[in-house]
C-alpha cells in the first residue's frame, strides 16, 4: 500500500516538475498575434518568399520568452534575446556581441520536442496598442532583424520550415526554425 502510494506520488512530482518543459499544447493565437502573423506573411509574399506554417512548439517558447521578459526585463548588458534565471530554462545573458548565442538558438530544443535551433527577434513598447504594425515596423527598419524574416544575408541559406509568434505586455516575439514541427 505504501509503495502504490509513494510511486503515485513520484509521478505527480515529476509530471508536474517536468511537465511544464515538455508542453507544446498551443493555445490558440490572439487577434493581434495573427494579425502579426498575417503581416509577416505578406510582407514575405512581397519578396516572392514562401509562407511558414505556424509551429505550436516555437509558439509556446515565444510566449514563454515573452512572459519572461515582462516579468523579468533584461538588466545592464543583457538584451531582448536574454532569459532570466526564473523559469525551467537555462539563464542566458545574450548580449551584442553574440558570444552567447547559442544559449538563445537551442532554447526551443531545451523547452520543447521541437528538433532544431531557433532563430528569435524581439520587439518592445510602451505603446502596447497596435502591436503587430509596431513590431513589423521596426522590424523593417532593422537591418538585421529584417534580414531574418526576408532571408537575406547571412540568412539567405536558412529556409525556415516554422514560425512561432507571441505577443504579451510590451513584448513582441517571433522565432524562425529550419525544422518543420512534427
């Protein structure tokens, strides 16, 4: 009896310490979050580039970055596609040099079944209204975060397979993968 009681107990620990690593359930995508989406898609059909399948996996490390980052804003060098010591994640100051970034292109395999690296880009305001033409405009104006969603040097050779999005407070996330999301 005590045993079926200890072993019942051993799994209710591990599936709720471990769990929360391994969910990919998507929840469905807000209005704004499409819109993004949607966006992204055209600006990409504009450069005769092909659209990317929405992957539940890259979704869920997108909205979990961005949770994180309302809750935990970078400090000092650490930037956007930094993660806090307060999740089940790895902490990763990534600053602008890249030396660290690494830390940031394997969190999708680190919190998900998702088998390859991510590629993020990130986007803050103040102005939480009309995030998505925010965020894609500034976006455009970034060489290197444009570079990312149109394929242009150094990305040329990264045909991404998968798209996760997710926009939360003053945080707009999109991850890219060469991998498609089984």
């Amino acid at each position: 009896m005590y045993r079926i009681i200890f072993l019942l107990l051993l799994a209710f620990f591990f599936n709720n310490a471990f769990g929360q690593m391994v969910d990919t359930s998507r929840r469905d995508l807000t209005t704004e979050e499409l819109k993004l989406y949607d966006l992204i898609m055209e600006y990409r059909d504009s450069k005769r580039l092909a659209s990317i399948p929405i992957s539940p996996s890259l979704c869920y490390v997108a909205l979990l970055h961005a949770r994180d980052l309302n809750e935990n804003p970078p400090k000092g060098r650490c930037n956007m596609h930094s993660w806090s010591k307060n999740g089940p994640w790895g902490k990763c100051c990534y600053t602008e040099d890249h030396a660290k970034s690494q830390c940031m292109w394997d969190k999708p395999r680190e919190l998900t079944s998702y088998p390859g690296y991510g590629y993020e880009i990130a986007f803050w305001s103040t102005d939480i209204e009309n995030m998505a033409e925010q965020a894609l405009k500034g976006w455009k104006e970034s060489s290197h975060h444009n570079n990312v969603m149109i394929n242009k040097p150094p990305w040329r050779d990264h045909p991404w397979k998968a798209i996760g999005l997710a926009i939360v407070g003053n945080y707009a996330i999109v991850w890219f993968g060469e991998e498609e999301d089984l």
